[in-house]
C-alpha cells in the first residue's frame, strides 16, 4: 500500500470565535465585536449586527445539536462572517464560469495512494484573506502554482508571524506569490478583480505573462485598483501548462491531487458552508451552481478511520479564521458531481518553477489588523521579526511585533534588547 503523507510541520493556527457558553447572547455579541475589532457608528448599525449574529447563533446552535446526537457529521460555529448580510456575504464569491470545458488528460502518475497532504508537505502556504473582495479565484489560482513550484523545486512554504497561521521558534515569513498583480492587472476571460474570476484565466494570464510576482513584492489590499505591475518585474514562480480535471467522478480528482494541490470551484452560497467550524461536511443545503474558488490540498479515504463512506478532501478557503484553521473537509463521494459541485471544474499547473535566489522575507504585524510589514523593507535590512507583547489572547497570543536591528535580542513577549 502507497502512503503520500509526511508528517505535519510545526503548525497552530488561528481558529475561528468561541465564547463561553454561560454568556447571555449579548455577552457573546459583546465579545465577538472585541475579537474581530468591529466598531458601528450609531445604536442602529450596531443593533442591525446583533440581529444577524443572533440569528446565526440560533442557527450554529441548532444544527450542533443534530451534531451531538449523531446526525451530522460536521460541526457550525461563529465566526468573521457571522454578522454578515446575504449581500456581503456574496461578495466574497467572486468565481465566474468561463467558457466550455476543454478535455482533461490523465496525469502522468498512476500512483493510488491511501492520503495525499501537500500541507502537511509543505506546499502550501500560510492561510490568506481575501476580505470583502470577489477575488477567491485569484487565491485558488496562486494556492495550485505555489504548491507546484514548491513539489518540483523541493522547496517548503513556511508559515509566519502574520496571525492568521506561524510555525514555532523563529517565526519564518509566510511568503507566497501576489494575489494583487492577478486582481489588478489580469484581464483575460472572464476575469474583472474584485468582481470575481475564473482560475483558468488566471494561469493563462501568468503563462503570457511570463510568471507571478511575490507577494511581498505587490501586497495585497482587498480593494483592487490599476495594474501597479512594473514592466520587467521579477517572476518568483513561472509555470509551464495546466491541465483540467477530467469531470464527474473522485478518481480524476484523487490522481490531479497525486501531482500537486488542485484548483476547484464549489457552490458556497448556504448558510452551512459560512459557518462550518470543524468535521466533514456533506455539502448541507449547497447546491452546484459554481460561484466560489477554493484549493484541494489533499485527500484521506481511510473509511473506518473517519466514520464516512469514501473519506474526505481537504480544501484550503481564502477567508482567514473561517473554518477549521481555514480549512475545511469535504466528504467524498465517488461519482456525480460531488459535494457543491467540486467536480465540475477541477484544474492544476502541469508543470512550474521558482526562482533559485527566492527567499521570502521576515514578516511582522497582524494580518487580522492590517498592520503587517516586511523586516526586510525596514531601516535595517536583515532585522528580524520579534513579539513585543503577547498579553492578550488574540492573535496566536502575540499582540504587537516589531523588527529587531542586527546585534539585538528578541525576548518574546518582550521585545528587543541589546545583547
């Protein structure tokens, strides 16, 4: 029996809002405000929010009441979303269908394996954000080109100080290639930045485009604007070709995933999906009309090991905390067009490659209150990422960083000294 499984790298990530059970609904409203750092401008807004957080907790509450009776196999919780209009929700469902499916090859590798993880592998990176920005299919699109060039170069994507997801002592910068320079300057097919995409345009657009900028390189800012892109840019990964998903059925998509993480489009428009906390989700009210644009990262179709008929992919949103850790599992299902549609519109890199002097940059801040900067564009080049104060509970328990000037030490928690 084959096994494609390394084992996981020091990872904890941020998790979605939990309050204590034994606060009064307005209790918890009060802190999931505090958690999120929400702010309203009048009693008005304020009491308009509190009504959708009260209506998602009743929900929340009801269905992990069918959970613990045994009747679901996923869990729902409060999360960034949870105070969300249906509008603004929407807003975040930026995939667009482009033109008829062209046919799928076969991927070169007739390995079966029991699991697939390119996380646990290091392929993937750090767990983004899009905020109230239609570019989903952008995250999808960078997500399968960062996992290819990483499987072909031998490299492993690190996870940073940026709180959503770090690694241990150190505190490596998450890295990853630019989400902006697609939302900004591709224009291929149906792709219209904040307005949503089609991953397939996306590699086009970074095949004629001769590769993709890094992230830190032309940041993202969730807004969109005119391409900033200069001329004769620096590639970190360029890729070679990609390939379709042959449709309708898990095979297809178990052997894509043998070759690296894969691009999918999903129907996320239900209230299940926005609030799926942890568990394997069978899809809930989801339909397969596609508007989201999400990563595969992996499979696990040990059946007895995971209670479900054909075990489970693993997917990679583009929603911060959501989730569980930002991910979610899917349940799978051998034929048809799978749970919200997951095998509909399947695709991935054939082949890529990343620049051999890349070495991704020490990152400090919080992505969770945009304060994030690079150590190497400070006043001291090679300084390094230190925790400041970690006297709260938010963000991984570091509440402030800054960049410590070669010759200092970093007491974390603490700060910078000179040794």
């Amino acid at each position: 029996m084959v096994r494609i499984s390394l084992a996981v790298v020091g990872v904890s990530v941020v998790q979605g809002f939990e309050a204590p059970a034994s606060l009064s609904l307005g209790a918890q409203f009060d802190a999931w405000t505090a958690h999120y750092g929400r702010t309203y401008a009048s009693a008005e807004e304020r009491g308009r929010r509190y009504a959708l957080f009260a209506a998602t907790a009743a929900k929340v509450a009801a269905h992990n009441a069918k959970h613990d009776a045994g009747a679901s196999t996923y869990r729902q919780g409060l999360n960034a979303l949870s105070a969300h209009t249906k509008a603004e929700y929407r807003q975040r469902l930026g995939y667009r269908a482009g033109g008829s499916q062209r046919p799928a090859a076969a991927p070169a590798s007739a390995a079966s394996a029991d699991s697939v993880d390119w996380v646990g592998a290091g392929a993937v990176t750090y767990v983004k954000d899009q905020g109230q920005c239609g570019s989903c299919w952008t995250f999808s699109a960078t997500g399968a080109m960062e996992g290819a060039a990483a499987i072909a170069e031998g490299f492993k994507w690190e996870f940073g100080a940026g709180g959503i997801a770090k690694s241990g002592a150190g505190d490596p910068a998450p890295g990853g290639l630019s989400e902006m320079q697609i939302v900004n300057c591709d224009h291929l097919g149906e792709d219209d930045g904040c307005n949503g995409g089609n991953m397939d345009s996306a590699f086009n657009f970074t095949l004629l485009n001769g590769g993709s900028m890094a992230e830190e390189a032309y940041p993202y800012d969730a807004y969109g604007g005119p391409c900033a892109a200069p001329a004769n840019f620096s590639a970190v990964v360029t890729i070679t070709g990609w390939e379709y998903v042959a449709q309708n059925a898990s095979a297809p998509m178990m052997a894509a995933l043998h070759v690296g993480p894969v691009s999918i489009a999903i129907d996320a428009d239900c209230d299940e999906f926005q609030s799926y906390a942890s568990g394997i989700f069978d899809g809930g009210s989801c339909g397969h009309d596609l508007d989201h644009g999400v990563l595969l990262t992996g499979f696990d179709k040990s059946v007895n090991k995971h209670n479900v008929s054909n075990g489970f992919f693993s997917m990679k949103n583009s929603w911060g905390d959501w989730g569980d850790g930002g991910y979610m599992k899917i349940a799978m299902k051998e034929a048809g067009v799978g749970v919200m549609g997951m095998y509909l519109q399947g695709a991935y890199p054939t082949g890529a490659a990343m620049a051999k002097d890349y070495k991704a940059p020490d990152f400090c801040g919080t992505l969770a209150d945009k304060s994030v900067f690079s150590c190497d564009q400070s006043a001291t080049a090679s300084a390094k990422c230190c925790c400041t104060d970690k006297s709260g509970l938010l963000h991984l328990g570091c509440d402030a960083y800054a960049c410590c000037a070669d010759g200092a030490k970093c007491t974390k928690g603490v700060g910078c000294a000179a040794r």
